[in-house]
C-alpha cells in the first residue's frame, strides 16, 4: 500500500488525522442533567458530569439556592424564568403589541445564550445545563433543538418527580385493579388535541404536572368520569426527606378538605386513581386450579 502513495501524500494524510484526532480530543460539549428532586438524589453520573463540566447553567437562583457546592470553581450562566414564553411563535404574528415586544427579547436572549454555549463549546468546554427532576419531563430539551447540529450534545437522566412522588406514596401506579395504565400530562393548553377531559375517558390512572393547574376546573371534569370515591392524593416536595408531604382525599371531597392556594408552587404533583388503594390485585386474575375444576 505505501509503495502506491507518494512520500508527500502519505505524511499528509498523517499530518492531517493527527490535528484532526487533536481538535475532537479538545472539543466541548453541552451536557443536559437531571439533579433529580433533592440534593441526594443526583445520580452518581450526573455527579461526575457536573464536576467534569466548565461551566453550569440553570434558571435563574437555582444553582445558588439548591446546588451551590458544584459552583465551586466554576462560570455560572443563568436563564430567566420565562425563557421559553412564546418559544416557537413568529413575534410578527402576535397581536399585542406588549407581547409582541416581549417575545422579540426573549427571542434574542434565547439567541444570545445559545451562540455564548456555541463558543464555549468550540473553545473546549463542557457547558452543563442543570435542572430539577428528570429534564425529559417538561424540561428544557428545547436547548438540543436550539443548538446547531454539529454541537455534541448528552442528556444525563435524573429521578424525576413522577418518581420520587410515586416512592413517597409507597404505591405502583400502574396497578390500579381493572386498569394498567398512566397518564401524565399537565394542565390543558390552547390548541392541544389530547385534552385532559379526553383522557379522563379511559379511567386509567392519572398524574398531574402541576405547574398553573387550574383546580376547580380540573376537578369539575374529574367527576363526570371518576367515581366520588376514586382516591386522590398531592405530594409535597417529592423526594425531600425533610419536607415530603402527602396529603390524601377523594375526588368528591378534595377541594372541601384541601386548598390548592396553600400547596408549594412547582413543588407538589397530583395523583388520582384506584392504585393509592387497590395494590396491585388484580380484577381479572383466576386462580389456575380454579380453572382447571370449572373444566372438569
């Protein structure tokens, strides 16, 4: 093979996959991770990619409020809390002027932050994107979509809030007796097909995000297709061993026995179902001997 190249050729060739083996070993990368919904629960993963990482981004405060001993060290770059508003709406379509002109800077902070990640990355840093829970559940993956391709990208999942809240409940929920399913959805937006009275239909379990939910609206569809006595429960601080709560009630009841406004905003999640009280029997399950005598 060597007597078909000329010497020149060959020590190109080399010089080449060398620098080129040089600039990927150098190269940076933008890391989503889920830091799971307490300080204890970030996985031994996400740990060793934040402390790995040159840089931390998160909402604005989070990094100083719940995981200020990774910032040690390290450049910390922010978001504002309504980063994502009108994220993939045309600003020249919007009617208000007000909100038109809060959608064009918010446009152009989104722009802004994206191109800062983009020179991090290409200077050779690790830019890791902190948030709360598990980032595939309503969290910020709109940063991947943001981001030009040639970016290397991970997500490093966390415990999630569907999660912790499951395990502060001590129940499974897809076992709910005659069903075996669960939806998670949140409150309903404008323009969404599977609105949750939709979903109601089916009488499988159901979880709510509850970020802005709309409570006695939510319950006023909960009973025209939950029985009054369907179980219902809110967890507080999910994971958060010093300030999880649960609270439970019925559909007819809840909002006699619990007030919405006193719950933690965008710490409590909503469960309703017949797994907080069923376990995991089955209705429909035979005993084999019981079959084997019905056939003889």
């Amino acid at each position: 093979m060597y007597k078909l190249f000329p010497r020149f050729v060959m020590l190109a060739l080399l010089a080449f996959t060398c620098c080129h083996g040089e600039v990927l070993a150098g190269e940076g990368k933008f890391v989503i991770v889920g830091m799971g919904t307490a300080p204890d629960l970030i996985t031994l993963r996400g740990q060793k990619t934040v402390s790995e990482s040159d840089v931390l981004l998160a909402e604005e405060g989070d990094i100083a409020g719940m995981w200020p001993e990774f910032a040690v060290g390290k450049e910390v770059w922010e978001w504002p809390r309504n980063f994502r508003k009108f994220y993939g709406a045309d600003p020249e379509k919007i009617a208000s002027g007000a909100q038109r002109a809060e959608a064009i800077r918010l446009q152009q902070v989104r722009r802004d932050l994206i191109a800062r990640i983009v020179a991090a990355v290409k200077a050779g840093k690790t830019v890791a994107c902190l948030q709360g829970g598990d980032p595939m559940m309503y969290g910020m993956t709109l940063f991947l979509e943001m981001l030009p391709e040639s970016v290397p990208t991970e997500i490093v999942p966390g415990v999630g809030a569907f999660q912790a809240a499951s395990a502060a409940l001590k129940q499974s929920p897809p076992y709910g007796y005659d069903t075996s399913a669960v939806i998670l959805t949140q409150d309903d937006w404008a323009g969404r097909l599977d609105d949750n009275e939709k979903l109601m239909a089916s009488g499988s379990t159901m979880v709510f995000y509850t970020m802005n939910l709309d409570y006695p609206r939510l319950f006023e569809k909960l009973k025209r297709y939950y029985p009054p006595e369907t179980p219902v429960a809110v967890v507080r601080d999910a994971g958060d061993l010093s300030r999880e709560a649960v609270t439970r009630s019925t559909v007819a009841r809840f909002l006699a026995e619990v007030d919405p406004n006193s719950l933690p905003a965008h710490r409590h999640m909503l469960f309703v179902g017949k797994f907080l009280e069923a376990g995991q029997a089955r209705k429909d399950f035979t005993p084999r001997i019981a079959k084997t005598a019905a056939k003889e």
